[in-house]
C-alpha cells in the first residue's frame, strides 16, 4: 500500500543537530567529546531563577496560560526596552513564544501568503529557509561577505524588493553585527516600502562593543523575535518573546491559540526570575568575550586563519577551503578523530558553505583551550 506524503516534510535536515546526535553516540561509546557545535550555553538555567521557581513545583498548577503569556513577564520585557534601548513597547505588543522557533513560525505564517518572497542572507540561519519553504513561501537566498558585514544591505533590497526580509545582528554563524546607521536604514526602507522586516534580535545582550539596535526604535511594521535560550541561558526551558506590530496582533494570537496554546508556564515563571540574574548572565559573557579574544589570537597559530572576528553571538565562522576536503567530511573528521563537535559550514550557506566551519564558543575557558588543543594537533597529522 502506497500513502501520500507531503512535500512540506521533505526540507533539509538542521545539520548541526545530526552533529549533536553523532557526537551523543560516541559519548554513549564512553568518548569524551568537546562540543563546539550548537549554539547552547553550558551555563544552564541562572541560579537566581532556579531557585524562584522552586517554591512554584507542586504548589502552583502551572497549567496553560494565555496565547500570549502571563502578563508580569510581558510588562518585565517592556520594561527591558526603556532600560536597554531607551523605547516605549507596549506589553500589549509583546507576545510570549515557546521558543523563538515558534516565533518565526507565527511571524511568516501571519505575515506572508504562500508564494511570497522572503530575503534571507546566506550564510545564515538554517531554519530561515527551511520553514519558509514548508509553508509555501519563497526564501531569495542572498550571498553575503565581509563587505556588507555578512548581511543583507538596502542594496539588496532595491534590487528585488520582496515581500519581507530577515535581518540578524549579530548574525548566526558570523557573529557579525551590521552598523548602527546601516540598520536603521534597512528597518526605515522596509517600513516606507511595504517590505515586511522580521528582525531576529536574540543575540542581544552578547556583543563585544558595537551597539545592538532594536528594530522596535526605528519600524511600527516591524516583527521583532527574542529568546531566552542565549543571554539567558535557557535553551531547553523553550521560552521566547516576539514585538508584534499592530496589524498582526490578532493574527498572531489566533494562530497561536490553535498551533501552540500557550507556552510552558514553569518557563515563563523562570524568565521573570531571569532578569533579576543579571550580575550571573554578564559574567558568563564576559566568559564569551574572553573565549572570542583565544579564538582570534589561537586559530591563526593552529593553521585556521581565515576568519573575520565575530562582532557578537558567540560563534567563529572559519574558512577550511585550504584542507582539500569539504566541510562536512572535515567535521566528521574532527569529531570522530578529535574528539571535537563543530559545525560544517554547509548547514548556513548552501552556495559556498562547503568552504566553511562554524565553532561555537559558548562554553567554558577550559573548554576551548581542549577543543583547540585537539583540532590543532588533528590538522598537524589528519587532514590528507
């Protein structure tokens, strides 16, 4: 018997999620693996927040919220923005996601008919493109470089004029930020356009001295996605925020009654919790901010030199065309050779990724110390 299937399943897998499955499997082995593929903290939950929601476990019910959340941590986020940035957000337009994934998910899904075009910068982030297309819509992959500080421009955007665009600064896998002005730009040519920004901003918060600027100070049409998976370090508690502008709201909202109820309400609990945590999250990016500092210095003495150093986030972008080998085979190498999870560059930029690795450095100092260690003594002997 022969069933249908649908063409929505049939995306590329997220590559650096079958690394952590290999790598699982030769811990299993007994192997002891360095990960510096996903981009996770090691940190954990803040242990200011872990213990505020302990009281909560078999005392509160901790059952379905609102579609949008409970409404302390949305005026706590509101009120993040008049600290960090200096702007007035509603919490009325702050809308809690389970995860950012599911962020992007409402946002395209309320945003873009199938059909519609989406510009999307490559490298980039996968699942960009891979949930556009399960939905019908068209991701225009965009090749980027050094010059446009590996994202998109409003070049770009004049030439083809799409249906909406996404912009990330810092930018997974570069870390690279795009210039104050230059965003501004980009946000105010989207709004008086018709061009639908949807600005990823959840790399906030982890930058080595360039200014994050928030698309909510420049664009009222703009979606805005945040998380509590990086600066926060609560990857797996699955808790996100999106700015949702006026006209989508309802969208929004009906869309998430049906697909998703209502996130985990433990972790909105533990987000609260988590911005009272901030002298633990900072010291863990001045962590971040001194594995960026062995990473440039290191790579080049290692035989890795060809990088340009990353403005935020906490990944270095690596070029390896020079081992004669494609990224995903040099991986895979590394890993089972090495002992070290990276992420072939494949997983970012179909057209050239071939060329490239990705290195998270969102671990301990002791941990890139090892993980270098391992894969410079690799490219002494291996890679033939």
């Amino acid at each position: 018997m022969t069933f249908k299937s649908s063409k929505r399943g049939a995306v590329p897998p997220f590559i650096v999620m079958d690394v952590m499955r290999d790598a699982a499997t030769l811990e299993a082995q007994g192997r002891n693996i360095v990960h510096l593929e996903v981009g996770q903290p090691s940190t954990g939950l803040p242990a200011h927040a872990a213990k505020a929601i302990a009281p909560l476990i078999g005392r509160d019910k901790l059952g379905y919220t609102v579609a949008d959340g409970i409404a302390p941590l949305r005026e706590r986020i509101a009120r993040h923005y008049r600290d960090m940035y200096k702007v007035n957000v509603r919490p009325e337009r702050i809308f809690l996601t389970t995860g950012s994934s599911t962020g992007f998910t409402l946002s395209f899904l309320s945003a873009f008919d199938a059909g519609a075009r989406v510009m999307v910068a490559a490298p980039g982030y996968p699942s960009y493109r891979h949930i556009l297309n399960a939905y019908g819509i068209t991701p225009e992959l965009v090749p980027v470089d050094a010059s446009t500080r590996y994202n998109i421009s409003v070049d770009h955007l004049k030439k083809t004029k799409p249906d909406g665009v996404i912009v990330a600064s810092p930018a997974n896998p570069t870390g690279s930020m795009i210039e104050p002005d230059v965003f501004r730009q980009i946000a105010r040519y989207c709004h008086e356009n018709g061009i639908r920004l949807i600005s990823d901003e959840i790399y906030h918060g982890i930058t080595f001295g360039m200014e994050a600027v928030t698309a909510a100070s420049v664009s009222p049409s703009a979606i805005i996605i945040n998380s509590f998976s990086k600066f926060f370090s609560m990857t797996g508690w699955r808790l996100g925020w999106m700015i949702v502008p006026d006209d989508l709201y309802r969208s929004v909202e009906c869309l998430a009654q049906n697909l998703f109820i209502s996130p985990p309400a433990i972790s909105q609990h533990a987000g609260l919790a988590a911005f009272d945590a901030m002298p633990e999250l900072l010291g863990n990016v001045a962590v971040y901010a001194r594995n960026h500092d062995t990473l440039v210095k290191r790579l080049p003495e290692i035989g890795l030199s060809t990088f340009t150093p990353p403005d935020g986030a906490f990944y270095f972008y690596v070029n390896v065309s020079h081992l004669a080998m494609e990224s995903p085979d040099i991986c895979k190498r590394i890993l089972h050779e090495a002992g070290v999870a990276v992420t072939p560059g494949l997983d970012f930029d179909p057209f050239d990724g071939k060329h490239w690795m990705r290195i998270s450095y969102a671990v301990s100092e002791a941990e890139i110390a090892e993980g270098l260690k391992r894969i410079g003594a690799w490219l002494k002997t291996k890679p033939q």
